[in-house]
C-alpha cells in the first residue's frame, strides 16, 4: 500500500518540486522502507502541510489527530488495512483496545471522530470500548451525536498495574488525548502499552524538538532527491521564559523574527520569489490553533497591546504560554471553492491513509487557518473507486497527491526520532 491517488486543489502542468519528487518516487519508497526498518512509526499522526507553490512543508504534526470523521468514506479500507498493521505490532492477540478520548464531551464534531476511529479499529478486528478521563462522567455515559451516531464513554479503572474497564481488560491503550493538562496519574506504571506514548503529549513535548528532528530528516531526503532542504523545510527558532502578559521574553522574540526574516529574504531573492516574507509565532506547546500570530517584522512583537498578550498567553486547558516557537511562514496558493485551503495528511503506522483541505473563508494565505470558522473539505480518489489502483500503466495521470504523501511521512519519521531522543527525560523525570 502506497501513497492513494488523490484529488488535489491544484491543476494545471506539475510544478518543479512536484516533478522531482514524483520522478525519484523508486528511490524514495526504498529509503522510506529503510527508515521505518530503524525506527517506530507513531501509531497515527495528522499533519498540516502548506503549498506555495515554490515551496511545500509542514507546519504542525499532530500525534493525537482528531478529526478522522473528516474524512470521505471511500478511505476507510486504507485505514482498516493500516490500522490492522499498526495493531498487529502491540496486541497480536487482539484481546482489545481502550480508546481514550477527550474530555470535553460537548464538542459533538470532535465526538464523531472518536466514533469514526472506534468503527476503524473494530474493523480491523479489535474489541474497542472507550474510556474516559473525564472526573465528571462517573458511570457509564452514552451520548447521541447529531448524526445519529452514539458513544458510549466508560470511567477508567486502575487495578495494579493495569487499567481497565468492566469484564474488558485490554491489551493496549489508544490514546487520542493530547495530555495538554498534564499525565493523569491513573496511567502513569502500568504494564499495557500506551500509543502515543505519555512523553508524546503536549505536557512534555515540544514542537520545537520536533523540526529539530525533521531539520534531519528533510535535509538526509533532500540529497537522496537532489533539492535545496529548504524547499521542504521552514527555518524556525523558540524561546523559553516567555510571559505576554509581563512582556517578558520580547527581545528574543524579536530577535528570532527579525532573523528568520533575514533568512527567508535571502532565499526568496535567490529564487526570484517577489512575496513579501513573513513569521508564525505560536506556542511551544499545543494545538487547537490557539497562541498564534502572524507578523511581517520585528517591531510587531515588542509592546503587543492588551488584546494580542491576551490572545498569545493562554492555550488549551487554560495553560500559560512559556515558551514559543518561531516559524518562516509559508503561504498557501490552494484554494477550494474561492477559500484558502491547506491540506491536512492522515496515516496510521506509516501508511497515508487520506486526508482533507482545511479551508476558511476569512483567513489570507499568510494565516492561520485552524481557526473558529474554519471548514473541512475531503480530498477524493482520482478515479471513483472504493480501493486506488496501485498498478496503474505507467502513463496514467501523475499523482499529484504523492509529493503531499512525501512530506507528511518525513515529519511521521522526524515525529518518531523527536520521541526516540525525548523517551529518557520523559522517564527521568
């Protein structure tokens, strides 16, 4: 199973970086082959890529995706087919998988992903229940969803060194919750599995840790591919001992935009790009698209008046900002329906299995779009099928989805080192 053979946004002749990509594509499945030989592949991750044309990379990959209800039917055999693959590897006895989601219960969008990714592993054979962290729901709780769909949440219990629900003593837990708030203590020392793992939610990681591992990644890929590292891969610096509320920490921050700048000027002179660059500032740690600006220079981020400190200093679960990352922006020409659009990329193990364009109608394509408003659009097969043809000749359509694939599993490999070199300290401490 290889990258699916998707619709994109784009038409039109391929673009430079499309073409080498697409060309080195025998190359390139061997050296990805390699790869996984040597390292764990996250059991799925999410990854949010940004296309300007001259340039494609990711911006933000998610260990925790949630969202697999955005994805279109016809991907569901991918996922099962992946899923069966990545289980097979932590549970070969199939005895079960606690799923543990969320707490918050009253996201009904976020509720149907949770359904979709249950259905995904009962299909490949595994017993799925779903247990809560929630200190709210006490007993067992089903809720009915807008679709029709029910989820039935379940307290988590700890008995030794195990976690469990009623008669179902699973074999491995499932999270898809970020641990924004911290590692509860109910799973800390137990024997099951746990994917990912603890030290992979945002209580611990850094996103900065992980382009310094994709800086690797992007930079070994693109002398297998013969192109400039750059093209793949965003300049970026963070900085510790921030405090928006009490402007502390804005010379470094300053510092680091004006140096990104720098840097991206020089490249767009050097391939003639006449855009005006700009920097993604947003917090070290976390998702949900909070914490986040975009700015052209560096007077912007020294004296933010009320509402931007405001703005920037709390993320999910309400946690102060302490440290920010500092990214080269990269602009997105896709567009879907007259709205900026960034493709999102699914896999489970290191399979891509889907994806869909996150589109928002009040945004530029110099800005966040994971924002309150934004929409989700599913990408398609190119040719309407319920499985791609994988033995297609060899002067079918090019896949112009491919290179997307690409990207995403390098930031999946660079997602599986930054775990490998951050495992220590999470124990440690």
């Amino acid at each position: 199973m290889t990258v699916p053979h998707l619709t994109t946004a784009l038409t039109g002749p391929l673009l430079s970086l499309e073409r080498q990509i697409l060309t080195a594509q025998p190359a390139i499945e061997h050296w990805f082959r390699s790869q996984w030989m040597e390292h764990s592949t996250p059991f799925y991750a999410s990854v949010d890529l940004r296309n300007a044309g001259f340039k494609l990379a990711p911006v933000d990959t998610n260990l925790f995706p949630g969202g697999f209800n955005n994805l279109a039917p016809e991907f569901m055999p991918l996922c099962v087919q992946a899923a069966m693959v990545a289980v097979e590897k932590v549970c070969p006895e199939a005895r079960g998988i606690l799923l543990v989601p969320e707490n918050h219960t009253r996201n009904t969008f976020y509720l149907q992903n949770v359904v979709a990714l249950q259905s995904i592993l009962r299909q490949a054979g595994m017993r799925v229940r779903v247990g809560t962290l929630n200190p709210e729901i006490t007993s067992v709780t089903t809720l009915e969803l807008p679709s029709g769909a029910k989820l039935t949440l379940e307290p988590i219990e700890r008995r030794g060194r195990r976690v469990m629900l009623p008669d179902f003593d699973p074999c491995t837990v499932l999270l898809n919750n970020d641990l924004s708030a911290g590692i509860p203590d109910i799973l800390r020392d137990i024997d099951q599995p746990i994917l990912p793992p603890l030290h992979g939610g945002w209580s611990t990681r850094l996103k900065s840790n992980h382009f310094s591992a994709y800086d690797q990644v992007s930079s070994e890929f693109a002398a297998l591919v013969g192109i400039d590292p750059w093209l793949i891969n965003p300049y970026f610096g963070s900085c510790g001992e921030i405090s928006f509320h009490d402007r502390q920490g804005e010379e470094c921050l300053a510092r680091w935009v004006d140096g990104i700048l720098q840097q991206t000027r020089e490249k767009y002179r050097e391939y003639g790009i006449k855009d005006d660059p700009f920097v993604i500032v947003k917090a070290d740690a976390g998702t949900y698209g909070m914490g986040i600006m975009s700015v052209r220079s560096a007077e912007e981020v020294v004296g933010l008046n009320r509402k931007q400190r405001n703005k920037m200093s709390v993320i999910k679960e309400g946690l102060e900002v302490t440290r920010v990352i500092v990214q080269e922006g990269v602009p997105t020409f896709e567009s879907v329906n007259d709205a900026v659009a960034e493709p999102v990329v699914y896999m489970i193990d290191h399979f891509v299995v889907g994806g869909f364009y996150r589109i928002h109608t009040s945004r530029g394509p110099d800005e966040n779009l994971n924002a309150p408003g934004m929409q989700f659009v599913p990408l398609a097969f190119q040719t309407p099928c319920q499985q791609p043809n994988f033995d297609a000749p060899p002067d079918d359509t090019p896949n112009r989805f491919y290179a997307y694939g690409v990207i995403a599993r390098l930031a999946l490999l660079a997602a599986a080192l930054e775990l490998e070199r951050t495992e220590p300290a999470a124990s440690a401490a």
